[in-house]
C-alpha cells in the first residue's frame, strides 16, 4: 500500500525539499503539503506537481489557528480515509531579540505558540488518522540549539528558540512514552544548519544534502528509534 506522508510548513524552504525529494524517492508514496497560503505557494509546487503523477495533495493549515488545524485533519480525513503513515511537524519560525538577556514576552509567546503549541494541536488532531495504519511515525523537526547542554554557537539573541525546539523534544520524549503502547514511533529530528529563509546564506548545508540524510533517516524509522533526537548524518543526539 503507498505511504501517505503529511509535511506541515511545506511552503518553502526544509519543507518544501521534503515533500520533494519523498515523492522522487519513494515513487509509490503519496504526500501531502500543507501551507499557511494555497495560491501563493502554488508556484512552488508546480514543478514537483508535473513529475508527481497525481501524488501530491497541498492542504490549508496555519498551525497557529486550532480552527484551521481542525479544518485540515476533517479534510484529510475526507481524501484519506484509510489513515495517513508518517506525519512530519516542519512549520517553525526563528525570532531574535536584542540578546538572551534582554528577551520580549512577545517573542516568547510567538516562537512558543508556532514551534511547541503547533505541534502539539496538530498531532492531537491528527493523531485518529495516524491510527488507522499501522506505520504510524510522528517526527518533530528541532534543532541543536535546543540541546541543553550544547554550546551556544555564535548567537546569543535566540533564547526563545532554544527554550521552544528544547520544549518540543520534551514533547516528542513524552509522547513516546505516552504512545508507546500504541506502537507508535515519535522522534525530534535535526537538518543541521541548512542556507534556507531560516537559516540564512552562512549555513552549513544546503537544503538538498540536508534534506537527502533527513529522508535517509526517515524511510528507515523503526518502533525501536522511538524516543530519539536524529541528525541529518543519522548521528543520535542527546537531549
Ligand atoms: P523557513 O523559514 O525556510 O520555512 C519555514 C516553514 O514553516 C515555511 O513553510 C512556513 O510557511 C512554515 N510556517 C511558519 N509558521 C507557520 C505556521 N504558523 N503555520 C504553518 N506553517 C508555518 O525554515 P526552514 O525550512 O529553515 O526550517 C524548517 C524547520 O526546520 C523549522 O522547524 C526550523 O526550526 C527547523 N530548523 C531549521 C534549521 C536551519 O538551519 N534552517 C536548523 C535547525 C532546525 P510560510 O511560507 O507560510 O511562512
């Protein structure tokens, strides 16, 4: 039976590459992008439309609106009724402040609500879908900077990052526990520092290297790596 794979954040950038490089790599997979804006995201996608053959489905969904998440799972429900396979939380977004010791509350509430709140409601939401196969993968895309014990790399004005990839590998660890006796597999994923809107042009790889060890990565998830932070090069991480 084809997979189906649901890429949040696929607009652009780390997302976009995923949905791409999944549909070429597994060509029997179906993959569903979702984007905060059908119309203006359609030019991205045309390319990888013309050699999908039918197999990509881009939906609405602004993960910071419970409505729309909602609105996306009764959708999905609807074109796959038989379940999806491996949900992907992407969407994130970077936000500085002056420094680490000067950080607004605004910038908190904002990365928190968009990089931790997102993902939670989206996987509650699509969490009957993901029941009804039996692959059932959830991958949370973190990053490094939310390794408590990792050194602080050239930034100090990402505090509210840090602190919001860090509270979503505390998710991805709970709700391995959490689903354990559900037989699903729950893992924090990290790209590396990837040139993309995000990351900037001083990044380490580009979208296409890290993406290729991302999906590497992904194709051979298994029960057993539940509970584990995944580099791109497939190094575990610590917490
Ligand atoms: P980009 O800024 O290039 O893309 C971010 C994506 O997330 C876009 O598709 C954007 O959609 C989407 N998004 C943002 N907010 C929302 C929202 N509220 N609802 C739905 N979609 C949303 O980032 P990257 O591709 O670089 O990053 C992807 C993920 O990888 C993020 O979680 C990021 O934290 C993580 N990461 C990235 C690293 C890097 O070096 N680039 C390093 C470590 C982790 P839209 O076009 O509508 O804005």
């Amino acid at each position: 039976m084809s997979k189906v794979y649901v890429i949040v954040g696929a607009s652009r950038g780390i997302g976009l590459e995923l949905v791409r490089q999944i549909l070429a790599k597994d060509e029997t997979s179906i993959v569903v992008g979702t984007v905060r804006d059908e119309v203006k995201s359609k030019s991205a996608f045309q390319s990888i439309e013309e050699k999908a053959g039918g197999r990509l489905h881009v939906i609405t969904l602004d993960t910071t609106d419970e409505t729309s998440i909602k609105t996306a799972a009764e959708r999905l429900l609807q074109v796959f009724p038989t379940g999806i396979d491996v949900l992907i939380n992407n969407a994130g977004i970077l936000e500085r402040d002056a420094s680490d010791l000067e950080v607004k509350a605004s910038t908190l509430e904002s990365t928190f609500r968009t990089n931790v709140v997102g993902p939670i409601l989206v996987t509650q939401h699509f969490l009957p879908l993901l029941r009804l196969r039996s692959t059932r993968i959830i991958a949370n895309m973190s990053s490094p900077l939310g390794i408590v014990g990792a050194e602080i790399l050239p930034w100090n004005d990402s505090l509210a990052y840090r602190v919001s990839k860090a509270g979503l590998n505390m998710v991805s660890a709970t709700w391995t526990r959490a689903l354990a006796s559900e037989k699903f597999t729950v893992v924090s994923l990290s790209p590396g520092w990837v040139k993309t809107d995000m990351g900037g042009e001083g990044g380490m790889l580009t979208v296409e290297d890290s993406v290729s060890g991302l999906v590497k990565e992904i194709f051979k998830l298994k029960e057993e790596n539940s509970g584990t932070f995944i580099h791109t090069d497939g190094q575990v991480l610590p917490w």
